[in-house]
C-alpha cells in the first residue's frame, strides 16, 4: 500500500532570547493510505508542534531544522507559500481540539461551509450550498438546511466539532489531521465523533492523524500507535500488539494510567 | 451509619432565557429540578452527567452561591461555617489562580480571613500535602503546569481544615497520567483527613475507582441513584448504560445531542433513550427505590447485569 505522508528525521526548536529549546528531535514515521495513525504522549511532548509541523502552522519563534516531510512525492519543508496553499486545509485537512475556539463566532456555519467549499471546488453559490447540505449529512447533522443558519454559539461542543470535521472535508483532502478532536467533549459526544471518524475513514478511504494522550481512545481507532517523549518518538507499533506487549517501560506506564483513569 | 454531613431536599432551580435576542417570548430551563441527595462524612458522592445536565449548578446551590428557586439544603451541626467548612476545587487550573498572586499568598489568604493562627507556617505543611516543595512559595502560577497548579488549588481549598470539597471536574482539564496522580492524591488526604467529597464528573472512568455513591444526572433531574458498586455491575438506567458504554468501550447508544429548550413530555430522557414504549411518551416516571438502596428514574428498568 502507498504511503500517504513520510516524515525522515524531522527536528524543530522553538527559540527565545537566550537559547533553543527543542520539541522534536528527529522524528521518523510514516502513514499509508486509508490507516488511522495515533500520536500520544503527555501533555508538552511535541505532539501537537509535529501536526502543526506538517501544516507548516509553526508559529514564528519555531524553526524546522533538518529532515523532510514528503507528502505525494512532494517536500511540505522546502515549499513556498503558495504552494503551501494548495495543501493547507485542501489537501490535508484539520480538526482542532477547541471547535468553539477554531470556528469563526461572526459567520453562520453556513456561510463558513460555503466560503470553504467555493475556495476549493469551484462551484456556483446554489451549487455550493447543496455541497454544504451534503457534507452536514455526512457528519450526522439531521436537518441540514435548518443548521446551515446558525452561528456556532447556538450549537453544543459536539455539534461544533461535527461542522469542524465537515469543514475539513470540504475540499476532499486525503489526510486528515485531528489534534486531541474529543478531548474538550463529554464522554457521550466525545464516543460519538470517534464513530463518525471511523465512518469517515472506511467511507472516503480517510487517512486519518489521530492525536490524543488517552490511550484508550486509540484501540477502538488507530491502526498503528506511536508514542511521543520529550519530543522523541519513542515506538511505533500497531496498535493491538502495542497494548499487549508495550515493548518501552514508559508505554507501560502510559498504558497503566489510562487503566486507571478510564475503563480499560 | 456514618453522620450525614449534608442534606438537600427538592432542590429546584428554573433559568428563563429570552428564545432570541429580539423576543419577548421565555422559555424555562430547568437547571436543577426536584433533586434530593445527602453526603456523609467520610464518603465521596460523584455526580455525573454531560455538560448541561446541571451539576454545576447544583454546586453552586450547596454552597449558596445561588438561592434556589424552592428546597433546601441543611448541614450537619459538625458544619457551623459554611465558608471554612465547604471548599471548592475548581475545573480549570488555569483561570482559578490569581495570575498576580504568588503560591504563598494564594494558600495564605483563606488562612487569614480566617484568622487561622501560625498561618505560615502552616502554608509549608499545605504544600508538603500536596506533594509540593517549600521553596514554590515565592512563585507565580504562571510558572506551573495544569498538574501543579491543581494541586495548588487543593493546597489552598484545604488550608481552612474543610469537612466537604466540592470537586468540580478536578481533572477533566488534565492529560490521564497526571489524572491519576492527582487522583491517588485525592484519595490519600480523604484517608488521612476524613474528607467528604462531592465530586462533578462527565466521565464514568473516575467514578469507578474513586467514588462509593454515584448520582447521575440528566438535564436537572437525578436518572439514578445508588452505591458505585451497583451502578457499575447492575446499571439500571439505560442513560447510565449509555454513559458506561461510551466510557468503556468509546461507543454510544444515544440519538443526537442534549436537547435544550425543547418541551418534552412524558419520560425526559425519551428523545434519546434506545429503548422506548409507549408509556415512555405519556407518562412521567418518578424517582424510585427499585431495589434496596437503588433509586431509578425509569418506568423499565434494565434487568441484565452489567454491560
């Protein structure tokens, strides 16, 4: 099976004044088309910096060092910014972990969906308008046209997330990114958006980058694990033989407080 | 029996919000409606629920922060200061420390409007409960991760020798390895100092290992009521099912999302529940012993054992 996204020996470090402060160091991994891969570790481990790495969304003080990100055969680190356009939020979608926080408060989730849709499709306004139905369809979200007019205060946390993963695939990307998607929610809801994810994933044939620090939330999804420590990625296994025989001391602790902290 | 440290009876408490922001038109929420619990000492009491059901509210009611609307809640005659006895920790470490105050300060300012005596010394004693080095003290919260300064918050709800924590979500905000640090710690100061607990969650996981009496709720009213243990082997809910199920296995039984200001009538919980009949539709069940000790909301309470 062809490999969706590889990255070799990736290094980041965030500077201030007196001094670098590395949050990746050279990170090697790979995911193949139509697989879930999960990224867990602590909090401050460099999880999210390597999904925001692969947007290139690094804030300024951050800086790739060394190592390459091949995404379709192509370098994301050695890119222009116009060419990054045609991969941000197009080719490779994102799901935040704030929904409330990353959709925009003064647009109606309608207008939201269409401007994206028309960004990166090329439809006419009507035509636009039916793909936003569609897509609020494919995210569960009964009575489309109704939910169309509401701005993103008159919905629940999970609604939010639902028009977040509707929005991400508005432009047919085939990686998608989820930084910690359940992690804000309410067990209930949180269950719910991992279902549609999977969904999502055997229905579009989704690669999926499924970030979290729950492990438990991983066996029902990933495919393959891997585990972050203090910017290393310190295994890559799948993910049933990971939780059977964690090959690093660190995993198995990791493993042991997601036992206790939920029910595993 | 242990001493019952608190008591609410029929708690109710209604918001009105305008439908939109041109209306006239209220629509009644009911925040907490007809709920009645009690604590005793020594005990953990969880009470779970998704956003929206209530608990915080409830919270804020027992530590009359808000007046209800009717009921009331009675304290033991152990409890004489509502203000020093009842403490709360608060979900997000972040927004509940003054950014401006050092630790020292934080955890000496209870101590004295209090007029507790030997205050700073006893702010060391604190820190060192908590699992805290001394030398913190002259620090801003700035400095410390989610973790620390949720232990901080700790340090300072117990400064004024509480009988009753009110924990809402302690750890929710937090990644699960420091969940369990904090929790274990949680568990350790109510062996070593007879602490009650009501601990808010919308996570069944901490219930299981850390709770003896778990209420849950659902959109202000009590679904079930009963010891851990029972709610764990013998669900008889099918919301508790359902929240059991979405904790353990990550999979969910429910349609669609809280409902908010529509009216139902009938059962409260029959726009989502899986398993409804008829009845379910026309008439309201009541809160009821089902067996010994296990109060349910429901007019078919599940039979199987366990899910």
């Amino acid at each position: 099976m062809n490999e969706i996204l590889k990255i070799e020996g990736l290094s980041v470090s965030y500077f201030n004044r007196e001094k670098a402060i590395p949050a990746l160091r050279r990170i090697n991994l790979s995911i193949k088309e139509g697989k879930v891969l999960s990224i867990v570790g602590e909090s401050g481990c460099g999880k999210t910096t390597l999904a925001m790495s692969i947007a290139r969304l690094l804030p300024v003080n951050a800086e790739i060092l060394e190592g390459s990100i091949i995404f379709n055969g192509q370098d994301i680190c050695r890119m222009s910014e116009k060419e990054l356009e045609d991969i941000r939020g197009k080719q490779i979608g994102y799901i935040f972990q704030d929904p409330t926080a990353a959709l925009n408060p003064v647009l109606s989730i309608g207008a939201q969906l269409i401007e994206t849709i028309r960004n990166s499709l090329r439809l006419d306004k009507r035509q636009a308008h039916l793909e936003a139905c569609r897509l609020l369809e494919l995210v569960n979200i009964p009575d489309p046209t109704n939910y169309l007019k509401f701005y993103p205060h008159q919905l629940s946390g999970g609604l939010n997330q639902r028009v977040m993963i509707a929005l991400a695939l508005a432009s047919k990307p085939k990686l998608l990114i989820a930084d910690e998607p359940t992690s804000n929610l309410d067990v209930t809801i949180g269950a719910a958006i991992l279902q549609l994810l999977l969904d999502l994933k055997v229905k579009l044939g989704l690669s999926i980058i499924f970030i979290t620090h729950d492990l438990s939330l991983v066996s029902f999804l990933a495919d393959e694990t891997a585990v972050m420590l203090q910017g290393q990625l310190i295994e890559i296994q799948e993910t049933q033989r990971l939780f059977n025989q964690p090959r690093e001391m660190y995993t198995r602790e990791l493993l042991n407080s997601s036992k206790f902290a939920s029910l595993i | 029996m242990r001493d019952k440290l608190l008591e609410a009876k029929n708690l109710k408490k209604y918001y009105y919000v305008s439908k939109s922001f041109f209306s006239k038109e209220k629509i009644e929420i009911r925040a907490v409606d007809d709920l009645s619990l009690s604590l005793f000492a020594s005990c953990t009491l969880a009470v779970v629920g998704e956003s929206g059901c209530g608990k915080t509210t409830l919270a804020k009611i027992i530590l009359k922060l808000i007046e209800p609307d009717s009921g009331e809640v009675t304290f033991s005659p152990l409890i004489n200061n509502l203000r020093k006895d009842v403490q709360m920790v608060f979900q997000n470490p972040y927004n509940s420390l003054d950014p401006l105050m050092n630790i020292g300060d934080i955890i000496l300012e209870p101590l004295i409007i209090h007029g507790i005596s030997n205050a700073r010394n006893r702010v060391i004693d604190l820190l060192k409960l908590v699992r805290l080095e001394a030398d913190v003290r002259n620090r801003f919260p700035r400095e410390f991760s989610g973790g620390e300064r949720q232990r901080i918050s700790l340090a300072r709800a117990l400064a004024t020798e509480p009988k009753i924590i009110i924990l809402d979500e302690p750890v929710s905000s937090l990644d699960v390895r420091i969940q369990e640090q904090i929790l274990r710690l949680l568990k350790d100061l109510q062996l070593k100092l007879g602490l009650s607990f009501l601990f808010i969650t919308h996570n069944f996981s901490v219930v299981k290992n850390f709770c003896d009496f778990s209420l849950v709720m659902y959109l202000g009213k009590i679904m079930e009521y009963c010891s851990s243990r029972d709610l764990f082997e013998r669900p008889f809910h099918p919301y508790s099912e359902s929240l059991l199920l979405a904790s353990r296995e990550k999979k969910t039984k429910l349609k669609a999302d809280l409902p908010r200001f529509e009216k139902i009538s009938g059962c409260i919980f029959n726009t989502r529940c899986p398993y409804t009949k008829d009845k379910c539709f026309k008439i309201e069940p009541k809160l009821e012993e089902k067996e010994n000790n296990h109060l349910a909301y429901c007019h078919f309470p599940l039979k199987k054992s366990g899910v």
